[in-house]
C-alpha cells in the first residue's frame, strides 16, 4: 500500500520520484526492465535544448525552457557533468534564411535568452568545419550537453536515499479501481495499492493510460538512428549543430558529448513496434548523408558504434501532464519525446506539485537534496591518484582500458544505491565498455567483480537484463574467465 506509485523508471519518472521524495509519502517506482534509464531516456541526443523549436505557448516550450534553466544548479546539486557548449541552425539554402528569423522570434516569445542570427562569415568562424554552402545560422548560447545515464540514475538514486522505493523487473499487467477508492495494480510480480497513480511510462505510457480511461490515447514509436564517433574527433565541432528543423523534428544534429566524443543523429522512422530499437543500414545511411549537409567531411571513420533509440511522439506533438478526467487520481505524463531529456526537472517539479497537492503532503524536515557521483579517477593528477590508491588500492587497478576506468570505480557502481547488476548498469554509471573496443576486452573483468561482489553466477549474470546472458554453461567447472 503507497501514497504514490510511478509507473517507469526513465527520466521523467525519476525526475518526479525525486520532487515527490520532498514529501511525507509512501512512494515507489515500478520499472519492467532491470535498471533505470532503459528505455528512451538510454538512447537520445543527450542535449539539453535551448527551447526555440517547440511551438509559442505550448507545455512543451514551457517546459524545455524551465527546465533548461534548472541544469545548471540540478547538475551541482547531483554531481553530474552538464556544459552549455551552444546550439546552431544552420540554414544552407538562402531562400530558407527567413526560417531562421522564424525560430528566433520564437525562442525570444518562449523567453529563450541570448539568441542571436549569425551571417555566413560569423558562422564558419565559429565553427569552420560546417558546410561551404553555409548562408546562415540562429545561435542559442543557452543549449548544452549532458549525460542522460547519469541524470537519469542521479536523480533516481537522490529518490532513493530520500526513501523512494524501486521495484525491477515488474511490469504492470492491469489497473483498477477498487470498492475502497484506491488504485489495484496487477503486476508480474504481484499486487499493489495506492492512492495515486503516475502514468511515465515512455512509448507505453498509452498502454497503461488505455487500462483506466475510455478516452483512448495512441503513442507513436519513432525511431532514431545514431552513429558514436571516436573521443580522437570529438571536437571536429564545439557546438551542438541542427538543421532547419521538419515536421518530423529537429533533424540530423552533430555534437559533443560530456565525455568527449562526437554524436551524429537522430533518423525518425515511425514504428508500429513498442521494442523495434534496432538500427538499419538505411537508417544509418541516412544519418551519414543528413548530417553531412551541414557540416562537411565528417570522420566516419571513426565511428566506435551505432544505436537507436524509441522516442514516444503524439500526434499532437505536445507533452500531456494531466489528471486523466474520467479516472481520478491517475496522473498521465506522456509524449515525452524530445525536448523530454531538457525539461525532465520541469516535468518532475510540475508532477511533484501536483501529486503534493492532489494528496495534501506536507514537506519533509530532513530532505537531502544533493547526491556524490561515483569517483572519477580520470584528470586526477599523480599525487591525487596515489592518495586515492592509498586508501583503496582498487582504484589503482584497470579494467577499462579505452576509458581507463579502475575497479573501484566499478565496485562503487555496484554498492550505492539502486547499484548495477549488469554489465549495461555498470557502463552507464561508469562508462567502463564504452570506449573503442565497446567493452571487447573489460566485460570478464567486470563480470568477474560482478560475480564476486553479489554472488551472482556467471550465467545469471545479462548484459542488460532479462535473457540477455554472456554465458550460457559452464564447461571447465569454477575456473576463472580471465
């Protein structure tokens, strides 16, 4: 029996876990996968948007810019990396540079700070790798980068520790509204009771929101095709570099990321598969030429990896934040596709406030609201990296060579709260897997820690959960895999 239940464990749900932990409440998480940060909010841009695209008065531009506005002291108080490198449209056609004042007037009634056009000269000087054929481009000094594994995770783990439960590997089945009022969900995993009910789940949020209302919604799954450059060209660009943007959204950008490398993408492609996450050689050819219209000799050949991600579009195209009329206290937070990742701190604020009035909570005395990420051994000077060594020798030993990421770093993954259980877990809080070699040579170290340290059999052990095994039976009996 809870006071609240959220339903998804991405970005949005654990951004309002986290505002709802301020509260005297009884409060969990149900998430189907594994781990948090799963679904959509695993596999996107990873920008934080300036907010001139979404449409003048909308929720969604609401949103983006609050949100953006909240990063800089979010990213403080969680202990993440956030940089607001700036984001340039780049128009390539001169017939089309009107589309450009179109979008600035529109940032400046969404109260986007800063915007400014820039002619061709002023462009290719602060970029010189864009597209010789350049006619202009709107600047957007408040759009920024950030890592959304760590956002996401960051914010789960502050809920957490705020006395948020966290139920994996439970995936609703069925909603309903018992005799006493309250909300009965069937899960895998058995039932549970409440009196609220937050509806984030992702490109399923329409599943769930069809179980208790007549009024039904239909998410679109649009997929997106990414390509990951190696940290050698990580800095081919130092802003974050967008087309004019499509009915289908914002197009094929070209960035940094947080960590140093560069990112080309997204396609969208509408599905009709709630799991069709994979990429296709079409859709990665797409990606290639889509970008390369505006920015030009892109290092391809650095690619280390691909992926795609599912973002949840409505036709609409409008975030819905709503108490769904014909199911009382059933909160429906969906359509967030992009900017989602941007206005996460927005959404939970918004959420946490409505939840907080909706049940009449009253605010915690002892509410922590900062978070210590993991140790990050890399830019430790000598002196610093011996101090550490000194007091836990883990930290002197390697497992990730691409990213030079220690055991201790991993072992740290595995013991905090909401702790990795999977090779994917400790990737995404560690980055151990995610160089080069895309985890080729670390993952039998580190499922070796894995086993050690949570006594789990190395054929319990998944890449990212379910059956997602490494390996599938022993054939020399205890013998290590190293």
């Amino acid at each position: 029996m809870y006071d609240c239940l959220i339903i998804g464990a991405g970005v949005s749900g654990s951004a309002i876990a986290r505002e709802v932990s301020k509260y005297k409440a009884s409060v969990c998480v149900l998430e189907k996968c594994e781990d948090v940060c799963e679904g959509t909010s695993k596999a996107n841009s990873a920008i934080v948007h300036a907010g001139f695209d979404a449409e003048e008065g909308s929720l969604m531009a609401k949103l983006n810019v609050e949100g953006n506005e909240m990063m800089d002291q979010l990213s403080k108080d969680l202990d993440i990396p956030f940089k607001r490198n700036g984001s340039m449209v780049v128009c390539v056609h001169k017939e089309e540079l009107d589309g450009l004042k179109t979008l600035y007037e529109r940032g400046v009634k969404n109260g986007v700070k800063g915007l400014k056009i820039l002619s061709k000269e002023e462009a290719l000087e602060m970029e010189p790798n864009l597209s010789d054929n350049v006619e202009g481009a709107l600047f957007a000094p408040t759009g920024g980068i950030i890592c959304p594994f760590e956002l996401t995770i960051a914010m789960a783990e502050n809920a957490n520790v705020n006395g948020v439960e966290f139920r994996f590997n439970t995936e609703v089945e069925d909603i309903k509204k018992g005799e006493d009022g309250l909300w009965h969900l069937r899960t895998n995993n058995g039932e549970y009771v409440t009196r609220m009910v937050i509806n984030a789940a992702g490109v399923h949020a329409d599943e769930i929101h069809n179980m208790v209302s007549s009024d039904k919604m239909h998410i679109i799954e649009r997929r997106g095709d990414y390509c990951l450059l190696d940290k050698q060209v990580g800095g081919y660009v130092s802003h974050t570099i967008f087309p004019q943007p499509t009915k289908y959204g914002k197009g094929v950008l070209v960035t940094p990321t947080v960590h140093g490398n560069l990112l080309v993408g997204p396609t969208a492609i509408d599905l009709e598969n709630k799991e069709g996450n994979n990429t296709t050689a079409q859709g990665l050819d797409e990606v290639v030429s889509k970008a390369s219209e505006n920015v030009k000799n892109l290092p391809m050949r650095n690619v280390i990896t691909s992926f795609a991600g599912l973002r949840a579009h409505l036709e609409r195209h409008e975030f819905v934040i709503e108490e769904v009329k014909d199911a009382p206290g059933f909160i429906d937070v969906a359509g967030i596709e992009s900017p989602g990742l941007s206005a996460s701190p927005a959404i939970g604020k918004m959420v946490g406030e409505m939840v907080k009035e909706k049940l009449s909570l009253t605010e915690k005395e002892n509410w922590i609201g900062t978070r210590k990420g993991i140790t990050k051994t890399e830019g430790l000077s000598v002196e610093e990296m011996n101090e550490l060594i000194k007091k836990n020798p883990a930290y002197g030993t390697i497992i990730c060579r691409c990213e030079s990421i220690t055991e201790g770093e991993i072992l740290e993954a595995i013991h905090r709260p909401l702790g990795a259980r999977s090779l994917d877990g400790v990737k995404r809080r560690t980055r151990a897997g995610m160089g080069r070699c895309q985890a080729g040579f670390c993952s039998p170290r580190t499922m070796e820690i894995i086993n050690r340290e949570l006594g789990l059999p190395y054929e319990k052990i998944t890449k990212s959960g379910g059956k997602s095994y490494i390996v599938l039976e022993r054939t020399k009996g205890e013998a290590s895999l190293s």
